[in-house]
C-alpha cells in the first residue's frame, strides 16, 4: 500500500495531489509499523525480524517525510520568486 500510494500520486498530477498520497503512504507505513508490534506481541515476529523491519519502515517513513519538506520548501521558493 506505501508503494503503491506513491506511485498513484506520482503519475501526472498536480503537486499538491501528489502530497497527499505521500501523505497517505506515510499513514500505510504506520499501519505496517502497527502491524509489526501486534505480530510480535502475539508471537508471529521474533524480536530480531521485527527489529529490521521496523528499522526499514522508519527509513521509508522519513524519506517520504523529507520529500514532503523538500516539495514543500520548493513550492513556498517558488511562489515567493514568481510573485
């Protein structure tokens, strides 16, 4: 669901559609990342796979983060200089 909310906002629209599917992407790694800690407490994950896919989220979750900035910061630039 990340990927593929990624992918759906990415294709020909306009930036402020496409921040809101990285914006739903986030909240579907946080699900995972959910998903995650219930696996392990039932005993479904042992404590080292958990480990690194929770690590894995956490970096996939603050790289959408930073593109959300970075796409940000750009289009506040952008206005501030064609206006």
């Amino acid at each position: 669901s990340v990927v593929l909310n990624i992918a759906e906002g990415c294709t020909g629209q306009s930036n402020a559609v496409f921040k809101v599917f990285l914006n739903y992407s986030i909240r579907s790694g946080i699900e995972v990342v959910s998903c995650l800690f219930i696996g392990r407490r039932r005993g479904f994950i042992n404590d080292l796979d958990f480990q690194k896919y929770y690590d894995e989220y956490k970096a996939l979750i603050k790289m959408i983060t930073k593109k959300l900035t970075i796409k940000w910061l750009w289009t506040i630039d952008h206005r501030l200089w064609t206006n």
